[in-house]
C-alpha cells in the first residue's frame, strides 16, 4: 500500500508539473503530495527500505544535495555586515524611508520559490529512490517515466508543427514546457528501454506480452523524442546532447554483450569518444562570446550585459527575471531573450557555484557509469544516469529547459531511479543474517556488533531526515497558499474596492506591471484594446483608489525591490495623493534604474516626472527624463502622443524642460505642437495612446 501511495504521488507530481500552468497552486500541490509521501516514508518504510536508502545515499551525496540549499539560505539571510550585501537595498530602504536588511539577493520572493523548487526536485528524488529499490517496480517506474516524456515531446512536437497559437488556450500554452529537455531525457530513457527490451526478447524463450510489446512502445516513444529533438530551435546544440546521452546507454550495453575486459571496455569508450568530438566540431559556437552563452542559439544581448555585472557570490537565486528589465535593450521584448542555463546560474549563484556544478555532474556521470559496468541484467539504470547527466552538461550551455518546474521533476525522478539500482542489495540479506544470530551478553564481543549499531544509527537518522525534509515542504505548501493572489504583477485588487475601479485602474497601468512571473500574481485581465487613459488618472477618487493603495506597494517592494513598474506606480500615486511619507523624485529615480529601457512605463513616467518640480530640479533626473523625451520624440514616433499628453499636464519647469529639448531639435515641430494641443488648466489629465494587454514574458 505504501509503494503504490508513493508512485502515486511521482506520478502525479511530475505530471502536473507539465500539466499546468507555473502558478503557487501547481507547486502547492505538488509540495502538499511530496510532503505526504515523504512522511510516511519515514514513519512506515521498512528498516530494510530505510537501510538501502542509507547505502546509497552517503555522507558525499548528502552534502553536494545540501550545498544549493545551505548557499540559497545563505542569500536570503540578512548581512551583518554593511556594504556586504547588495547595493539595492540600500537604495530602496532610503526610497522608502524603512529599514531594510541587506541581502545576497535581490528579490526575496523569487530567490524563496527558487529554494522551494529546489527543495521539491531533492524530495520528488528520495522518493523515487525507494520506490526503485525493487526490481520490478524500478521498470515500471521506467515505463511511467518514458511515457510522461513521450506525451510531453508529442506536443512540443506538434506546437513546432501547428504553430505555439494553434496549439493553445487562449495565450496559455497546454503543457508548461518550452525547452527540449523532456525529449533529450525521453531519448535516453527510450534507449535504455530498447536495448533491456532486446536483451529480454534474447534471453527469454517464451515472450510474454510485456516482452512482445515493449519494444514497439520504445520505438514510438524514440522517433516522437527524436522528432521533437529535431524540430527544436536550438539545432546542433540540442541533437548533441541527445547523441552524448543516447551514446553513453548504448556504448555500456556494448560493453556488457560483447566487449567486456579492460581493453574491451578501452575500445568503446575510445571510439564513443571520437564520435562525441566530431559531434561538437558540428555545432555553432559565437566567436568572442562568453562560455556560458557561446553555444546559444538565441540573442544574448543582455544576458552577456548581466554576466559582466555578476559577482562571485550571484545576485539571488531565481533572480534573472528581475534583472532583465535593467540590462534589456530598448523596446526589445522579455520573450526574445531566453539565457543559457549555465548562464543563468553564474548570474543567480555566481560562477564558482555553476563550475562546481559542472564538475559534480561529470564526475557524477562517470561514478554511474562504473557502476552500470558492475552490474548485469539492471546495468541500464545506471546508464541512464550517466547519459543523462552528460546529456543535461551540454543542454546547460545550449538552453535554459532544465530550470523548468516540469524539467527538473522528470530529471529528479530519472536521477532517482539510476541511483535505487545503481548497486545491489547484498547487504540488507547479510545483516539479517547476522542480526538472527543469539546474543550470548551484553559485554561479549561479536562482529554484529558494531555494524548492527551503525546501521541502527544510519538508519534513525535517515528517518529523522526525512521526517524534517516533510516538515520543510508542509511549511512550503502553507506558505504557497498564504501568497496573496493578484491579476499580472501588481496588485489590482489591494488598490481599488471595486470592479468599476478596477477596470479603471488596469487601462492606466503599465503593460509590464501584468508580468505573469510577477511576485503577486494569478490571472491575467483580458488582452483587448482598452480606452486611453493616463497615468495619474489611476489615483483620482472617482477611480476610487485606497487610501492604503502605496503601502501595498512599499510592502511588495520591501522584498522585490528591482520592479521598476512598481516604483512607478508608487510615485505616481504619492505625488496625487500629495504624500509626504515618500519622496516622488527618489521613487522615480528608482524607476528609472531598474527599468531604464521599458518603454511600457514611459507614458506614465513622462506624466509624473515633467508635473513634479521637484523632480526637473534634480540634475541627474532631468537626465533621465530628457532621455526618456528624446525617446519618444525622436526614435519611438509612436510615443509622441504620449509625450505631448505629458506636456499638457507638465509643471511650468517641466514644460520649460521640454521646450528647451525640443527646440535644439526641430523648432518648427515644437511650434506645430504648440498650435495642435492647447495648454490645459492644472486639473486636466493627459491622455496617453491606448494599448492591447497582453501576458509578459517569463523565464
């Protein structure tokens, strides 16, 4: 009962993880049945389960599964010491007139749910591990694992075909998958099945229907990951990581049927390792790019701007997405830029932690494919490891799929499975052996003794272990769900206390600011046209925004303190609601750094900056503001509108700015925009271009 509880929730935790979408309620449920599992793991597993898990794990594996975790709580820990932690937070505790600790990290939020995936992936892996434990129930797991990947490459196979829009509700994607991994790791766990089915079909004389099947279901399930492989968009790159994977399988399946010995075993690794080099002689490499980001195939623009600014110790896990908006260029999309995920770990973790990686996942490879070499009839479990670490090595360099939720469960479950059946269990046979044997005394020596008592220990802490990994993830599910839950990025629903309001609000917010990878999100409001609308217009009382609506700001800022477009938002409210808790000038001072190139937020920063005095007699702003004019006169025609709607709402030193700027340009385009639009009084709202919704970009 307690296996096929615990194979359930595998299953179910993996596929729902493709299933839905990247919301805290797939990850809740996800956490809610792990942490289930894991609980009854160490309360009911047998001693026997138990001490396996114990064997297999290690004091070495331990610690390289701790490391990430110990180094993220590192990140979110406040600093004592000053200067030490990064500069924002500095920045934001003035802006906001709060105290803030300072941090690693640069958003709290994303670097906790990148702990929580993280800590998802380590036990969805203990849990595989002791399902696996047994023969029978390790190809089953097998089976289950090739059909998950096999369905999800069928339909990146037929989204590539068909099109990401026909193959859709809505602008939400079926399955939460968008990289190759799947099918990479569909390929080798297909190849491992192929040749287990072939060696089964040669050894046994009376084919059951399983043996007669099998090999069928492996061949589909090869030409569907194949096919998916082969229509990505990452070309060489994704193909060789397959090759690398599918190779390792194959080359120990030689080794076990016709090349065993040393020289055997010399020859194929020689020859597999010809063919690995000739592979990589194919594939594109950027000249004069970083390492991280050289076998890409898409722009790395601003991830190789992000990778200069990184230091050694990383800006926060999770983190990437919110530094794209300062490093991206000027109206490029977020969906363009897609990093390496080797590149996004050197930003996020810093570059001494993705070389570690690097090395414990190679040197993981080899360990498991010397123990496939030992093994018999299961060595292909091993091998699957091995050739999917290799396999992952390269993606790493390639694409970013492996930091998927999706991804990195299948790739924790396969992990999990190669290690169960990485080594027999001889041992667990000897100890019960030597525990039947009579105690003749306390005090006698004996040699059960000892390994008796090491075992007991072993095995007391790997429950107590265990037991504190399902404490963890409840802790993670109630946190998850505690989560206020918002349209977009911004909190629509804080801010106003009505629907009326509400559509009010949302034509006047910036586009960017309903970021579906946003700190407070849920759904997205509808992608049609909405009225004009400007920026200040959000705060009047007929729109009936709260009174408290900044203090809802200023508490999601405290802990993502990179979201230009809520720095916006909060000035723009302050400067209506004629605050004094904040000063305007330092909050869109902030907004300009950490969104300097989102021309999603010029409309309304152009509006709130050129009406505020203040902000024109601040040098290093009037910078900013005059590059923002500059923007939207002369290289964005399509934003003119919204800067003479600004214009009309200007203060008297904002329209002398203005002018002054536009007349060393075109004095005859200035005069034009005299005469076109006539100055309103102090109470006359600009309107700004209306805009279609639509959902951001996430990583």
């Amino acid at each position: 009962m307690l296996v096929r509880f615990l194979m359930l929730a595998l299953v179910v935790s993996v596929a729902a993880a493709f299933a839905m979408p990247e919301i805290p309620q797939q990850r809740a449920l996800s956490s809610a049945l792990l942490a289930t599992a894991v609980l009854a793991t160490a309360i009911f597993a047998s001693s026997s389960a138990i001490a396996s898990l114990v064997r297999r794990s290690g004091l070495v594996l331990i610690l390289i599964l701790a490391v990430p975790a110990i180094y993220m709580a590192v990140q979110l820990a406040p600093v004592p010491v000053h200067g030490l932690g990064n500069p924002i937070w500095e920045t934001a505790s003035a802006a906001l007139n709060a105290p803030l600790a300072e941090r690693l990290t640069v958003d709290v939020r994303a670097t906790v749910q990148a702990f929580l995936h993280y800590s998802t992936a380590v036990a969805l892996a203990l849990i595989t591990t002791v399902v696996a434990l047994d023969r029978q129930r390790a190809w089953q797991l097998l089976s289950m694992l090739v059909a998950i990947s096999t369905i999800v490459s069928a339909y990146l196979l037929l989204r590539q075909t068909i099109g990401a829009d026909g193959f859709s509700r809505g602008d939400t994607p079926v399955l939460a998958a968008t990289g190759a991994v799947p099918a990479v790791l569909g390929l080798v766990l297909s190849a491992a099945m192929m040749t287990r089915a072939f060696e089964d079909r040669r050894r046994v004389k009376q084919r059951p229907f399983r043996v007669a099947t099998t090999p069928w279901f492996a061949l589909l399930a090869t030409l569907l990951c194949l096919s998916a492989i082969l229509a990505s968009g990452d070309g060489m790159g994704t193909a060789t990581a397959a090759l690398l994977g599918v190779g390792i399988v194959l080359a120990a399946f030689a080794i076990r049927n016709w090349f065993s010995g040393v020289w055997g075993i010399a020859s194929v690794l020689a020859t597999a390792a010809v063919l690995f080099l000739a592979a990589f002689t194919l594939m594109p490499i950027r000249p004069n790019a970083d390492l991280t980001v050289a076998l890409s195939e898409h722009p790395p623009g601003a991830t190789e701007r992000m990778l200069q600014d990184a230091g050694h110790a990383g800006s926060g896990a999770g983190t990437y997405a919110a530094l794209l908006p300062i490093h991206r260029d000027i109206a490029a999309p977020l969906s363009r830029e897609r990093p390496t995920a080797a590149a996004a770990i050197a930003i996020e973790m810093g570059r001494p932690f993705l070389y570690g990686v690097l090395i414990v996942a190679v040197v993981g490879a080899g360990a498991l494919l010397r123990c496939s070499l030992r093994r018999r009839h299961d060595y292909v479990y091993a091998a699957i490891g091995a050739g999917a670490a290799t396999s992952l090595v390269v993606l790493a360099l390639v694409e970013d799929g492996i930091l998927e939720f999706g991804a990195s469960l299948l790739a924790a479950a396969l992990f999990g499975l190669a290690v169960a059946q990485s080594q027999r269990d001889t041992g667990a046979v000897t100890e019960q052996s030597r525990s039947a044997r009579p105690v003749v005394g306390l005090d006698s020596p004996g040699p059960a003794c000892a390994p008796i008592r090491s075992y007991g220990i072993g095995n007391a802490s790997m429950r107590v272990g265990l037991g504190t990994i399902a404490v963890a993830l409840i802790a993670q599910t109630v946190w998850l769900l505690a989560q206020p839950s918002y349209p977009g990025g911004l909190p629509v629903e804080a801010l106003v206390p009505n629907d009326a309001s509400r559509q009010a609000l949302l034509r006047v917010l910036p586009q960017n600011s309903l970021r579906s990878d946003g700190d407070l999100r849920s759904g997205r409001p509808a992608a049609a046209p909405q009225p004009a609308a400007n920026g200040a217009a959000a705060s009047r009382p007929e729109f009936g925004v709260h009174p408290a609506a900044p203090t809802v700001l200023a508490q999601a800022l405290r802990s993502s303190p990179l979201r230009g477009d809520l720095w916006l938002m909060l000035a723009a409210l302050s400067r209506e609601q004629r605050s004094v808790e904040y000063d305007v000038a330092a909050l869109l001072k902030l907004s300009y750094y950490t969104a300097p190139n989102d021309l999603a937020l010029l409309p309304l920063r152009l509006t709130a900056a050129l009406g505020e005095a203040s902000v024109v007699s601040d040098p290093e702003l009037r910078e900013l503001v005059q590059r923002d004019a500059k923007i939207a006169f002369a290289r964005q025609p399509a934003l003119r509108p919204a800067l003479i709607a600004a214009y009309q709402s200007a203060s008297a030193e904002g329209k002398a700015l203005v002018d002054n700027l536009i007349s060393e340009w075109d004095s005859a385009a200035l005069q034009s925009m005299r005469k076109e639009v006539p100055i309103p009084g102090p109470k006359t709202d600009p309107p700004l271009p209306s805009r279609t919704w639509g959902r951001g970009a996430a990583r």
